[in-house]
C-alpha cells in the first residue's frame, strides 16, 4: 500500500493482494514466497509457461487449495478462504481453463450453481429461469434455457461461464486462458465485457500465453518462472519480448514459426464427399506425406466434427476415406488407430487424460503392444519411451508415476501429443494443439510437427489462431456452416482472405 504524505490522502488498498505465499506438493514446489497484489479498477495479467505456479496461486486464491505459509488479503482485510463459495463471498471469482461442468445440467441451473433462490422453503424455478432468460438476452445469445450444457460445444461452455462469474458479480474476476476456445467474434466482446468491468471499478486477473491480448488489455504484469515471481510492474513499462524471456529464462532468437520446406509425398489420407446430417455436408480434403495441413473456420463450421468423424466419433451417413491408397472403414477410434489415423482433440478432459492413472499409463496407452509381452508390462521399454517424449516436450511433473490429473492443462496435452507420437501413425490429426500451451512450449510442439513431416507423415492441424494456420501449413482448408468454402495455397494466404471464405457458407468451386 502506498504510503501517504502531508496534505493527501491515503491511497486506496489493493483489491486483492497475496504476501509470501508458499505451496508444495508431494516431490515438487509449485510456489515458493510468492507475493502479488491487484490494484482496484484495473487488468493485472499473469504470465508463465505452463508448470510456473500460475494455476497453484489462482486456486488457493479461490479456496482450491490451501497454501503451506502466507497470507491473503482482500479490500487491506487479512481473510482465509477455504472454498470457492467462501472465495465468491469475498467477491472473487474464477473461470478455470479446464471446463469442470455437469453435462446433464441446463444453462439456468449453471448460472444459479452453489446460489439457488428459495421461496417458501422451496427452489424458485421460475426465477432462475427468468434470470437466465434476462442474462443470455442482455448478450444476445438465443440459447434455450432448459438446454443441456453437455449438447454444447466447448466454446459455448466456456462462454456460459464467463456470463456466470458477471452474474454474480465478483469484484475480482480470475480469467485462465478465456479466449482459447472462443471465435475472433466473441473475443471481441469479451474484450467489451472487460474494458466495462475495469471502467466499473471491478478487478480482472487475466491468464493468457497470448502476448497480443495481454498488452491489448493489460494495466498490470506479474511474471512466474518455477514457482517464484519473477517480475510485477506496469504493463507499460515491460515489452511483450522481455515478458517471454523472463517466462522461459532465455531470449527467444528463433522464428515464431519454425516451418521448414520438405519433401511433399503422395496422398496418405483422402476423404471424399463426408456428410453427417446434421453436423457437415460433402467434406472432400486430403492430406499428402510430409505435409502439414490446416483446417479454418469459425467456431461452428464442423471443423472438429469432421476430424472426429475421420476418427470415428462421428457417424458418417455418406462419403468415403482412403489411407495410403486403401480405402477403409474407420467406425471406431480403434479402428483409426490400427490403420495408422490418430486425433488429439480438443477437449482433453472429455475425451483425452484417464485422470485416474499417471502420466506414463495415459502415455503408451495406444501403444500397448509395445510394452506388454506375454500379458506383463515391461517397465523398462515404458519408462523409455515415456522418457524420450517428456523430454522432447518439457513435460513439468514430478515422476511419470503422477496422477496426469494433478498437471497443468498445458503439460496434459503435451502428455496427450506424446502419446500420439509413441504410437508412430502415418497421420496425426490435432485439434487445437496449442490450445493453453506457453510460447516455449509451442515452439516445440512446432517443432516436433516439423519433424515429424520430415519423416513423412501427414499432419491435418486445425487451429483458431490464424497467424499459426499461415506459419505452420503448406495448404488451409476453409470450412463453413459444415461446408468447405475455399482451399488455399500459400500464394494466397492472408487473415483476410481465410476470415473472408470462413464467413462464406457458398461452397468452393
């Protein structure tokens, strides 16, 4: 707190502020003496790579965790949070990353999670169900309120969170990774929606590997490096350059997106004519031996419901796919994988980590074959291949015996690409890879995938983020409204032009 002098008056407290905090668990410190305050009325971001502390200190600020020493103070007024509904009494609010929600829940009873209105000693249904009428209007969604969460996608999900943590009007807002499910539309309203809380008074702490969106946004910048904080000062007074040096402990010489040119093969996966009656109409994309290829649109436009249709998650009413030349019925994921077809999806808790199990089970889990004999797994060629990978992809964890659900999201999907990698397909089809990985991080998966082509395997990539689709593809694919509208070569790639026909639900010619 600033000290005053004659003739002012005291400066206002931190809306929030945490001193000495410190946390470990069983083989790790996750956070070591970590002091961090945030000024009332303003957008304080938290910047580092993935296993920096930075979701340790944000769930012991909503009442997740408990730390081992330190203390927490909200308005100057030492507090002990031990829930996140304590957490929400003190006016704080957070919206994690991971999407924990109940599939079988509607939109109305979401919102009124944890603060049912009651009256004459019973749950006023009717009310929630205005309120959430009244809210999703405010926004101009046109949802039914008595949806289903789990018919959604994760964009809308995530979206729905983020109303709910306005609704309850939390004076400071915890923001992990929001814009990384959502479309360039909705960033920009949230954006809005930030912009309006800051102007209000509220507090917002914003998590983002993006360094475009923290210095579009941010008033404040806190950097953790292994669990210690690195540096706190004004956004305005730090580039986005030295933010990521100080992240990952070294400058970042290279380019951002390490393409290199090689040698292009014959078709490896082909897909004609795909429909499914209600999610994508005559599909037709193929992806060639050493080539990276991308997949646009916005969210909506099937992208992913064709990869999972390839993969067999999706029924399939027409079309055909070929692998290698070999035409094959890909009913199932077994299926896919057993002909050398592999997706990493987005949405990793649904259909991604066994949480139950550790790191080097969810691992070699496709690739089983190569570690049992004769029924026994054999510990040796697991701890190798597992090591090999995490090595290769900086996996942060304590042993590979770690539960996968005690990691961050970012180091789950690098566990979840190595898993993929173990299994040696002829073609990797990655949903969002980047999705709430650190710069550091994906650079490497950047890498790997560059390898990878010069090996001969075929990449299909989708990915929000435009500028990686032009970095990292030799052709992009535009879908919308479940039709693909364009394919583009490199001569004619631009933000512009894939925005252009990702908004054009004709289809290409």
């Amino acid at each position: 707190m600033t000290q005053p002098t004659a003739g002012t008056q005291t400066a206002a407290p931190p809306r929030l502020s945490v001193s000495g905090v410190t946390k470990s668990f069983p083989g790790v410190m996750a956070l070591q003496d970590v002091s961090f305050e945030v000024r009332p009325g303003t957008v304080h971001a938290l910047c580092g790579e993935n296993g920096a502390g930075k979701s340790t200190l944000m769930k012991i600020i909503n009442g997740i965790y408990q730390p081992d020493a330190g203390e927490m103070r909200v308005n100057g007024s030492p507090v002990r949070v031990r829930t996140p509904i304590e957490a929400r009494d003190q006016g704080i609010a957070m919206i994690s990353q991971e999407l924990n929600y109940v599939p079988d829940m509607t939109i109305a009873e979401s919102f009124s999670m944890g603060r049912l209105p009651m009256r004459l000693g019973r749950v006023d249904w009717g009310l929630i169900r205005r309120e959430a009428r009244r809210l999703l209007a405010e926004e101009g969604l046109d949802y039914p309120v008595n949806r289903k969460l789990g018919s959604l996608t994760v964009s809308e999900v995530q979206m729905l969170e983020i109303l709910r943590a306005i609704y309850h009007e939390a004076d400071v807002l915890i923001m992990d990774e929001p814009t990384s499910a959502i479309a360039h539309r909705e960033v920009a309203s949230l954006f809005a929606k930030i912009r309006r809380l800051r102007a209000e008074g509220n507090s917002i702490i914003y998590i983002s590997h993006k360094m475009d969106e923290v210095f579009e946004l941010a008033d404040d910048v806190t950097v953790l490096r292994d669990g210690a904080v690195v540096s706190s000062q004004r956004a305005a007074d730090i580039s986005p350059e030295q933010v990521i040096a100080q992240m990952v402990g070294r400058d970042l010489d290279h380019q951002a997106y390490p393409k290199e040119r090689v040698e292009i093969g014959e078709t490896v996966l082909e897909a004609r004519g795909l429909s499914n009656a209600t999610l994508f109409e005559d599909v037709t994309l193929s992806v060639r031996k050493g080539e990276i290829v991308g997949l646009a649109g916005l969210i909506g436009a099937g992208r992913s419901e064709v990869v999972r249709g390839i993969f067999g998650l999706e029924r399939l009413d027409a079309g055909e796919i070929e692998v290698d030349g070999e035409t094959v019925r890909l009913r199932t994921p077994k299926a896919a994988i057993d002909k050398g077809v592999v997706m990493l999806s987005e949405d990793r808790r649904l259909v991604g980590i066994i949480p139950q199990m550790s790191i080097k089970q969810n691992a070699t889990l496709a690739s089983l074959r190569k570690v049992i004999r004769g029924g026994f797994t054999r510990r040796r060629e697991e701890q190798s291949l597992t090591r090999e990978y995490f090595d290769r992809l900086s996996v942060k964890a304590p042993s590979s015996e770690t539960r996968i659900s005690s990691l961050s999201g970012g180091n789950q999907q690098k566990v979840l690409l190595a898993r993929w990698l173990i299994a040696e397909p002829k073609v990797l089809m990655l949903d969002e890879p980047t999705r709430g990985i650190d710069v550091g991080a994906k650079f490497e998966i950047y890498k790997i995938m560059t390898q990878l082509a010069r090996q001969g395997r075929g990449i299909l990539m989708i990915s929000s983020e435009l500028p990686e689709l032009i970095g990292m593809c030799d052709r992009i694919y535009v879908m919308s409204a479940g039709r693909v509208t364009a394919e583009l070569t490199p001569d004619q790639y631009s933000q512009e032009a894939i925005l252009t026909h990702a908004m054009n639900d004709s289809e290409v010619v």
